[in-house]
C-alpha cells in the first residue's frame, strides 16, 4: 500500500569476500541458478488470485504495531504465547483472503470509483493535510521520496473506493421495518412495577456452623482456590544510565559541537513558488512555451494556471506552492526555482519526473543561524547526555562480557563495574518486583533454561538506557498449598460457601410462601421487609442483576404470580415479584434513530453473510509457511 512504502526503506552492504565467492560459485556452477528468479513464497490463493508470503508478513507486521500501540505492555505478554502469535497471524491472512474475493467482485460487478471521488480522498487524507487544509507541496514531498507516482497513488485510491462502493450497496441497501423498530422503541420504554425482598448474607453468617472436616473436603473439591503460582528467587544487576555522573563539559567541545552541527541551528534558505504543470505528452513542452510567452505578454500567471495547469490541486489557488527548502522536491524542479532571482521572474520550461514545468517566484526567505550563546545550553545538555549515554554504552558491553565469561554468579560483574546485587524473594510472574516487572525480563526468568544451567542472563534491555543481567537462584514449581498452610482461608471459604446455600434455600422457601400467599409470615419470622419497585425502566439505578431478572420474567396472567429467585454479586440472594407491565402505546422521538441503526446492525449481517458466501464459493488453498520469528 501507498503509506506503507512512504515510511519503508532499506539498504544493504555487501563485502568483498562476499563478491569473490559469488565469482567462484558462478565459475564452478555456471550462471543458471543466479539468472533464474527466484520462487516467490505464497500464503493462500484465492480463486487462482495468489496472495504471497511477502504480503502476509507486511500486514501481520502493521497489524502487530497497531496492537501494540493499543494494547502497550499487555501485548508483550501475548506475544509470548505461540498459540496467540498463530492465532494473530491466521487472522491476519483471512482478511488478506476477504480483501481478495471483495475486490474480485468488484471487478465483476463494475464498481469503479470517479475521478472526482478519487481527486476527494486524496485531498481529504491526513498525511496530506497541513493547518487543516490539503497542502500540495506536502504532496508533491511525499510523493518523491516515497517513489510512488501520482498514478500509482490514484490507482491505490480507487481500489480502496471502489471496495467502499460495495460495502456501501450491501449496508445502504439493509432496511427495518418501522414495524420492527417502533416495537424496540415501545420496549425500550417500558416500565415494570414489582416487589423485591433482600437475603443479605451476613443475616446467615452467624447462623452455619463448619467442623474441621467440612472445611477439610471444602480444600479437596476445590484445589484451584488454593494454588500457589510458579516462583523464583532472582539476583539481578540493574545497569542505569540516569545513575552515571557525566564530566564538566568544557567551552571547547560545546564550540566544536556548533561548528560541526550548524545546519542544526540554522534556518535554510526558503523560497514560495507558484507553477503551471502538463502533464508529459507529445507537445507539452511547446504548450508550455507557448504559455510563457502568453505570461511575458502580460497575461496573468495564476489565471493561467487555474485555466491550464494539470496539477488541478495547485492550479485552483493559481498554481501556488507551500514554502520549500533547497533539496526537498524533484531535482530539476528545485533547481530551477532555486536559480529564480527576482519576484516575478519565470523560469524556462522545466521537465521533471511528473510533467513539464514553468515556475515563478512568488517570495523568498533569507537563511538565518542561530548564535553560538543562544543554544549553548542546549549543546552542553546534549554533550552531558551523550557522554552519559556512552559510558553506558561501555558498562553494558562489558557487564555482557562478564557475566558470559563468570556464568555461574554475578559478583564479578558487580565488583568490577561497582554495582550491587540485588536478592529477590520469592515472588511469580504476577508479582515481581517494580525494577524488573517486564515481560523481557520475567520471560527468561521463568523459562527453565536459566535455572536448568545455572547461568547468568543475557544483558536484557529495558529501554531508557536501561539494562539488567537476572540469576535465578531458586525455583518453586505451580502446586497446591498444603492445607496447614491456608487452612484459615480454607474455612472462611468453606463458611461463605455453606452460608450461600443456606440463603439460596431460605430464598427458594420465601418464592413458595410467596405464591402461596403466605410471605407476611414468612418475613415476619426471619426480620425482612418488601421493597416496592415503582415505574422501573431499563436504566433505572438498581443493581444489574435485578434489573436484568425483572425485565426478564413473564408478565403475570390472571391470579397467578410471576416470582423469580436470584443470587446477587455479593453472594446475597434475592426474590423479585412481578406485578405489572406497561408498555406505551406511542412512538418516542428516538423511533429514527432506532430504526436507523437496526437498520446498520442488519447492514452488517448482510455484509458478513456476503463474506460467507464469496469464501463458499471460492476456491481457497491455503500453503504452508515456514514460522516466522517475532522477535525485531
């Protein structure tokens, strides 16, 4: 995709040793195998439409940066399970293989977005925007050092509007029924009157009693409550460049800083143009011509620009260009305004890599540099921090050395380098310690490898100039605690439980006095009372569990009564009585707003049922990868 090529880039090495084999190999094997391109990997064919490797991993990998944006530290935990990694991955290649048969179908329905949809988007996309409004020099930037034509980013455009267009003929065409959203409406505003009685807990506390047994067979049924999680004891080494004390900085180096770096503290040369552009055909260059000598006859260049120029973008504000800095546009472009000398003055024409140019000077700026006492305190800053930052640099290569070469312990690294260990406790990967709370630390500790070989870590990085090397010390594996040891917990647990069925069963006899007609003396007994529920809607403050069991029930028929028991989020329990429904008549003022968005919701069924039907009748074969190492 078009952003994805704006932000990659690349470049490689290869060394003279390298470049000798190749000469042998191609003496010894001949040219065959170096001439012959090589196979390109596939991830899935759709109905003979092949979706490669390459394209899998690149979504995968936008994919993953967008979790890890969302998500933060909590993403570095799941990508330690390999299952979620597979899981992510799969998913990743099903909306590759969707994207496939929607834009199949779309060829074969003729969707076709308009030149003027495409001109819109292009306008309206963000990386395009400069003080909130389209900015062609911005375009015209990103354009070049992207490497993309104008045409590739229309095509790339189009595609993406033209998928739109399907999806919206699939959503815009779902409907509902005012039928079946004025009755959504009526029920949303329904009101429901009942009666509520409260089993607090705490009344059936008081009232169980449990022996040793009970609680005994209460820790046997239920292991799970009792289970200590995989520990470790750890000595670490924290490397912290925030502790590293830099030198003075003295007036020399902050001079040789500035003199070196004055780029960094100058304002370049900037200069606003306005250009009329065609684009490159047979008599382009003589049209140009022709519109110079028309300009130098005394026509109005920005009116001839909103008339002939085929950048349409600048031409509408007579072909005016933001301000630009030598070196940032095309070549010949560049120079060409560059050399202008005087407002007013216009270039001959110019070719460049987009069409055929004349340019004029609108405005120009002078180069400026920032005096030497004005950022000296910003370069000494920078100096302290830099040496810091090597020292650093120097630390963590040599606590590498030393803990690789004395595997065993970390006394040697700590003597040398004067930092102390630090001895853990016992704790799990739930709760270590603040300093080393990190999945790139917590990972290796608990992996078994460490503790297997009695080895010191590797220097695991932490960012912020931070480092660790961890020695597990001891382990203690996920196991049931034995019941001397939480016996305590074990009876209060025993007893809450106990406690429950008791008020479940004192709940279950007040819902059968009740549909007797016997709940007076039932309340009477036990110290409770009747809480009226008057006019309750779907958003009235009652507990959600309430809420949820009353407008869940049947309304009542006749003589008969509507009684529900339930358990409440603190263990309590509850019976609820349903005495009466009313469910208005008319229609609210939200019955469009309703209708609107059942109609979206059905929109979107229809659009996945759609899904459904391409990937039945396609003809999906999935290949098999190779894994593919998360870790960069």
């Amino acid at each position: 995709m078009f952003f994805d090529k704006l932000r990659a880039g690349a470049q490689g090495t290869v060394s003279k040793v390298i470049l000798v084999l190749i000469i042998l190999s191609f003496a010894l094997a001949g040219v065959g195998s170096y001439v012959t391109q090589p196979k390109v990997e596939i991830a899935a064919e759709v109905n003979g439409d092949e979706i490669s490797a390459q394209e899998l991993e690149n979504a995968y990998r936008n994919e993953r940066a967008r979790l890890e944006s969302q998500l933060g530290p909590q993403f570095s935990e799941l990508l330690g399970d390999p299952l979620y990694v597979e899981q992510l991955r799969r998913s990743v290649l099903e909306q590759l293989i969707e994207q496939r048969l929607i834009d199949q179908k779309v060829q074969e329905l003729n969707l076709y977005a308009s030149d003027e949809q495409v001109r819109n988007a292009i306008r309206a996309l963000p990386e395009f925007q400069q003080d909130n409004k389209f900015s062609n020099d911005r375009y015209q930037q990103l354009l070049a050092r992207s490497g993309i034509s104008a045409e590739q980013l229309r095509d790339n455009i189009r595609q993406d509007l033209s998928r739109q267009l399907l999806l919206n003929a699939v959503i815009g065409s779902a409907f509902t029924l005012e039928a079946e959203a004025g009755l959504l409406d009526r029920l949303s505003r329904q009101q429901r009157d009942g009666e509520l009685v409260r089993l607090p807990l705490a009344n059936f506390n008081t009232s169980v009693s449990l022996s040793e047994e009970e609680a005994k067979d209460y820790y046997q049924q239920h292991p799970e409550q009792f289970q200590r999680p995989e520990q470790v004891k750890v000595n670490y080494l924290l490397l912290d460049a925030s502790s590293l004390t830099a030198a003075q900085v003295d007036e020399a180096a902050i001079e040789a800083q500035y003199q070196a770096n004055l780029s960094a503290y100058s304002q370049p040369e900037q200069r606003q143009v306005a250009h009329i552009m065609l684009n490159k055909s047979e008599g382009a260059a003589d049209k140009l011509q022709a519109i110079r000598e028309r300009i130098a006859a005394g026509e109005s260049f920005a009116e001839l620009a909103q008339a002939e120029s085929d950048d349409v973008f600048s031409g509408a504000n007579g072909g005016e260009l933001d301000w630009m800095e030598q070196g940032t546009l095309d070549p010949a472009f560049d120079a060409a305004a560059f050399a202008l000398n005087e407002t007013g003055e216009i270039s001959p024409v110019v070719e460049s890599e987009f069409g055929f140019h004349l340019i004029t000077l609108l405005d120009k700026r002078d180069a400026k540099t920032k005096p030497l006492a004005e950022v000296r305190d910003a370069i000494a800053a920078h100096l302290k921090q830099e040496q810091a930052a090597n020292a650093f640099y120097e630390q963590e290569q040599r606590l590498a050395e030393l803990a690789f070469e004395f595997p065993d312990s970390l006394d040697v690294a700590a003597d040398e380098l004067g930092l102390t260990i630090v001895s853990t406790d016992y704790f799990s990967a739930q709760d270590a310690p603040a300093a080393i709370n990190d999945p790139r630390v917590l990972t290796p500790a608990f992996s078994g490898e460490l503790r297997d070989q009695a080895m010191n870590s590797e220097v695991i990085e932490l960012g912020d100039n931070k480092a660790v090397v961890i020695h597990v010390t001891e382990h203690r594996a996920a196991a049931v605690r034995e019941f001397a040891e939480v016996s305590e917990q074990a009876r209060e647990l025993a007893l809450a439980a106990k406690a429950r069925e008791v008020a479940a069963q004192a709940a279950s006899e007040l819902q059968q006095a009740w549909a007797a007609g016997e709940q007076g003396a039932w309340l009477a007994e036990h110290g409770l009372t009747i809480t009226e529920l008057k006019g309750i809607t779907r958003d009235s403050e009652q507990d959600p569990a309430v809420l949820t069991a009353l407008f869940a029930m049947a309304a009542p028929e006749g003589e008969s009564s509507s009684l529900h028991t339930l358990a409440l989020a603190d263990g309590s329990q509850a019976v609820l009585k349903l005495n009466a429904v009313t469910t208005p008549q008319d229609s609210s003022e939200l019955l469009p707003q309703i209708q609107q968005s059942q109609a979206a919701l059905q929109g979107q069924r229809e659009y996945e049922s759609l899904l459904l039907a391409l990937k039945a009748a396609a003809s999906i074969k999935y290949q098999k990868l190779p894994s593919i190492d998360d870790n960069f």
